[in-house]
C-alpha cells in the first residue's frame, strides 16, 4: 500500500496533461511502493527534493522532461544531485532533445533517457523504470524495519560487515554508536559490531559465515557431484555459470566474499557492451546473480576453495565447507588489491586504510578530505565517485601522467573536476592514528621533501596480483601466480599432459581445468573480456565433457 514514508518518484513537466499521463502510468506501475511527486518546473522539483532530503525522506528517482521554462531538464537533474545524490535520474523528452539528454548522460548527470510518447508504457517506460529502480533499491537502507547493524564507523569488523552485506546486496541500516544516543542503548553490555535481526537476534561480532547464514545465503553444496565447478564469482566465474548451466549442466560456483568480484566494487562500469550511460558494478552483480540462479546455478558464499586434488577424470575442491568434487574445473578467481608498502598502513586497514572503492564508505566521507592513491581507471573512477560526497579528493599519482595509465574520458573529468586535486610523481609514505586513520605522510618523489596531512579516508588502487597459491602444483603458473592456459603453456609445462590432443584455448596444464578472466596469463584485465572467456570457456567444457 502507498505510504507516505515510501521513497519517492519525483516528476517534472511543464505540460499538465504530460505530467498528468506520466503520474498516472508510473502510479499504475509503483504507487504500491513509492510514493509519486508531481512537479510542474524543474525550481519545484529541485525544491521538492530539498524538501525530502531534509526531512531524511528517501528519493528514488527523478524523471524530468528537458524543455522547460525557467531552468531546463539537465540543470535540474544536476541540482536534485545535490540533495539526493543517490537518486536515479532520468530524462523524458522530445526526440529533439536527445542530443541534451546524451550530453547529460555523458556528463553523468543523467542515468538515461526515455523518449516521448512513451506507448506502451510496458515497452517503452516500464523495462527502464525497473531496472533504474532496482538498481536504486540495492542500495536503499530502509530507516526502520530490516536487518540492524550496530557498531562504531571506524571499526575494521564493523568495515567487514558492511562491506559483505553491501556486496551481497542485503538491505541493512547502519547505527553508529558514536553518534546515536540509540544505537548506544542498544549495544550495551554486547561485543561490537552487533546485528539485530528484524525477529531481534542479537548476533555479537559475528563473521561474515555466521551473518550468511542469518541472512539466508546458502553455503551448502545440494549435490556431492558436479559437471561444472566454478572458484569466483566475479564476471569470468557468473559468465561462465549462466552459459554452464542454461546448456544443461549441473552448475556451481563457489564465491569466497560475494558474487560480482572486483567489479562489484566499481561505481560505474561505461564500457561494457550494451549499457550506453554505464552501469555499477552493484547492478551488474546484481543481473549476473538473478540471471545464474534462473538456470539453477548453485551459488555458495561465502566459501572458499582452499585446495583441489585431481582424481583420474575427477577434481575435488577442499573448501571452508567442506570437498565438492566435479568433472570440469573454472578457475575464475581474478586478482586482489596490492597492499600500500607505508608504514602503518596494516594496522589502519578497515579503519581508515580502504582498498578498492569500498563504497559502503561513500557516505561516511561526506565534508572530509578524501585521498585515492592510483592511477588506473579504477582509482579515476573512485575519486569522481567520492567527490560526490566528500569536500575534496586528492589522487596521489607515483608516476608523472594519469594519462599513461587512465582512459582519456576519466583523465578528461578528473581535470574538469572542481574538487579533485591530482599530486603526480607524489607517493604516500606513512599512515598514522590511534583509533582510526588521522594523518598521512605523502612525499614528492622528485624533491624527497615529505609533510604529514590530516585525513581519515584514504583509498588505495596501486595494482593487483591473482591469489592462486592454494592450487599448488596442480596446474602451470607464471612467476607472479597468474594460470597459464593453451598456446601460453611451455612445453615443460605439459610434461605430465595424458592427452593426445593439445590443451584448449583456455585449458590448464590439467586437462578438464580452465581458466577464464584477470587470474590468466596475459589477461586482458576488463569486464568484456572475463565475461568473453568465462562464456567462451565454456564451449570446451562441452568438449573435455564428451570426452569422458
Ligand atoms: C574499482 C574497479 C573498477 C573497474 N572498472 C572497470 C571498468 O569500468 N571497465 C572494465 O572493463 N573493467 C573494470 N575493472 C576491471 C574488472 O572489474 C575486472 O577486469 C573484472 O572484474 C575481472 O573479472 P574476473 O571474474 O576475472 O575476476 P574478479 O572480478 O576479480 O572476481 C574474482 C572473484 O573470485 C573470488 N575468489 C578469489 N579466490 C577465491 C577462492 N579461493 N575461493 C572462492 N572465491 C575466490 C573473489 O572473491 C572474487 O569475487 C574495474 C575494477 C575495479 C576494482
């Protein structure tokens, strides 16, 4: 039923019939769930949203046509962002329009953009709306009601939680004990960081296993034996089970922390095929997981695969839940973040000392001065994605150029940007703080001269390395771990090889074991390309399978 606490769907048209038709087609659609806002100019809605965002009402999205009197559509999709900024935005207009809408995208500010007329809405309106605002929904943490996470914001425990509900998508509210008279009330006598269950079981300090299993995640295998075992569930190790499974065989995939890997992580992916204004990571995870699990992919997280023995055509995985044993073997298990070489840095992770972009953090930054150290297209991304929130970012960039490492589209808006800084040829030395992080010590390579700076979030991106020591000698790997496949095994790898055939494309020195994605030799380290070879390598499953 509509309640006027739901989140709200804001419209925007000058025209009243148009507003009227679109409130009407949208309320048919969503008036259950969210409450939908009727705005005649584009000062109403920014107003509106204002309005909203102060009272802690949550925004969903906002839907505005471009051609207004007073300010346009693009400019008032920029100014809600400033009130809710994560709000969907979206775009209605004339199809004269859309060149300002696609700059509007371009730019950001817009997430899409719908034609008018939008008949049938369950064509041309509907499939959009549904993903924009499911994807709105991932996010959303409901103020009351739900799962209740109580702890103190720079507690690396409390770090992990939030993170592991975040990237498997379950909705929970934060209660920060340093800041909420309640949350103290509710956390006394307990070890933080405390889950309340909405049936109010009180987990102390549990591990990310013990919350799974509250929260329903399964971690169980059903069957002893599989044709197909996948170890990641990064967009190699989804590709790989969507395209297992829909052709028929018994699937599972075995996700150490939580389905969507290092993408999962990113805050807006643009280049991948067929999602012209980007999409996150969070979305896509969340696509590639419902998509698996509709052709009966078993996923099991979080488990991880701590070793694998070969058994004649048999391979046995050993993980934190026990052995599954399979016929065909998909090692997509990508790379993970280096670690900062600065001292103190180990001991602030989680508090302070983030890798990747840990988004749960985006909030926390708000008004704080925020460091990303990298210069890849994952650190780009990061810094445009804090200085949504944050008062300013500062990249520090070891080599002398973002470009040399970065896309031009990122470099190109990091320079536009007003509050980010980018300190080239600087590196950060040393990490300081009691409780969390509260200093930095940054040197300028060239000069040698270093000086310490007040901050609580820095952000690390400085290249990643596979994690594959747990197979041990039981498939050919490059000095640095990375899994060698087909043309790319030496023929001393293959002195053990039974075959009469040679090694497939993206098949190990084990025959039956393939590799897809980030953790292969020469890998091309995109998200097109782990979903290329996770969907390709499964095309000589179908052949290692017939062989049997
Ligand atoms: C912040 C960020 C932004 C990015 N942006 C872009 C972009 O815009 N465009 C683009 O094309 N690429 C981008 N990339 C790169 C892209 O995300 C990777 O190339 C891609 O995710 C690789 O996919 P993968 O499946 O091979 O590995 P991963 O995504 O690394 O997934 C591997 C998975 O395996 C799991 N795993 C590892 N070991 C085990 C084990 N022993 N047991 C069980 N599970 C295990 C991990 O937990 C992880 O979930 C970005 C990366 C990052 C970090």
């Amino acid at each position: 039923m509509a309640d006027a606490r739901n989140p709200a769907i804001v419209l925007v048209d000058d025209e009243p019939d148009v507003l009227r038709a679109i409130a009407r087609d949208v309320r048919r659609r969503y008036g259950d769930e969210y409450r939908v806002i009727r705005t005649g100019s584009g000062e109403e809605a920014v107003d509106t949203v204002r309005q909203l965002a102060e009272r802690g009402d949550a925004v969903a999205l906002v839907l505005s046509d471009q051609r207004m009197p007073g300010i346009g559509g693009v400019e008032t999709l920029k100014r809600v962002q400033e009130h809710a900024p994560r709000a969907k935005r979206a775009m209605l207009t004339a199809y004269a329009d859309t060149d300002a809408a696609i700059g509007a995208i371009n730019d950001g500010r817009a997430d899409y953009y719908l034609l008018k007329p939008w008949d049938p809405p369950e064509d041309a309106l509907y499939p959009v709306l549904d993903d924009l605002l499911a994807d709105w929904r991932a996010g959303y943490r409901p103020g009351y009601g739900g799962l209740r996470l109580v702890g103190d914001r720079w507690s690396a425990a409390g770090h992990r939680l939030r993170d592991f509900l975040s990237r498997n998508q379950i909705p929970y509210t934060f209660l920060d004990v340093e800041r909420d008279e309640s949350a103290r009330q509710l956390a006394e006598g307990a070890e933080l960081p405390l889950v309340i269950t909405p049936e109010g079981e009180r987990l102390e300090a549990p591990a990310n296993a013990d919350l799974a299993s509250i929260v329903g995640l399964r971690q169980q295998p059903e069957r002893e034996f599989y044709d197909l075992a996948i170890v990641g569930g990064g967009p190699a190790g989804l590709a790989s089970a969507v395209y297992g499974a829909s052709e028929g065989l018994k699937t599972v995939l075995v996700e150490r922390e939580a389905p969507g890997g290092q993408a999962g992580t990113s805050s807006r992916i643009e280049n991948y095929l067929g999602f012209p204004s980007g999409l996150s990571g969070a979305d896509l995870a969340r696509r590639g997981v419902s998509q698996a699990r509709r052709f009966g992919v078993e996923i099991l997280a979080p488990v991880e695969v701590e070793g694998v023995r070969v058994d004649g055509p048999y391979k046995i995985l050993q993980t934190t839940n026990g052995e599954i044993a399979c016929h065909a073997l998909m090692l997509s298990t990508g790379v993970d973040w280096r670690k900062l070489p600065a001292e103190g840095a180990e001991a602030l992770e989680g508090r302070g000392v983030y890798y990747g972009a840990a988004m749960t953090e985006a909030m926390g930054c708000t008004d704080e001065h925020v460091f990303v150290v990298g210069a890849g297209n994952s650190a780009g991304q990061a810094a445009l994605h804090f200085a949504d929130y944050a008062a300013s970012v500062t990249m520090l960039v070891r080599g002398g150029s973002l470009a040399a490492s970065m896309s031009q589209y990122l470099v190109d808006r990091i320079e536009a940007h007003e509050r980010i800084e980018v300190c080239l040829r600087h590196e950060v030395t040393g990490c300081g703080g009691a409780e969390h992080l509260e200093t930095i010590t940054v040197q300028d390579r060239d000069s040698g001269a270093s000086r310490e700076i007040e901050t609580h979030y820095l952000f690390v991106f400085i290249g990643a390395r596979p994690q594959t020591d747990w197979l041990g000698g039981v498939v050919a790997r490059d000095e640095r771990g990375f899994v060698r496949t087909g043309p790319d095994l030496r023929p001393e790898d293959l002195d053990g090889w039974p075959l009469e055939r040679d090694p497939f494309l993206l098949e190990t020195s084990a025959p039956g074991v393939f590799v897809a994605g980030d953790v292969r030799h020469e890998s091309v380290k995109r998200v097109a390309s782990a979903v290329g070879e996770g969907s390709v390598a499964v095309a000589f499953v179908h052949q290692h399978l017939a062989s049997l």
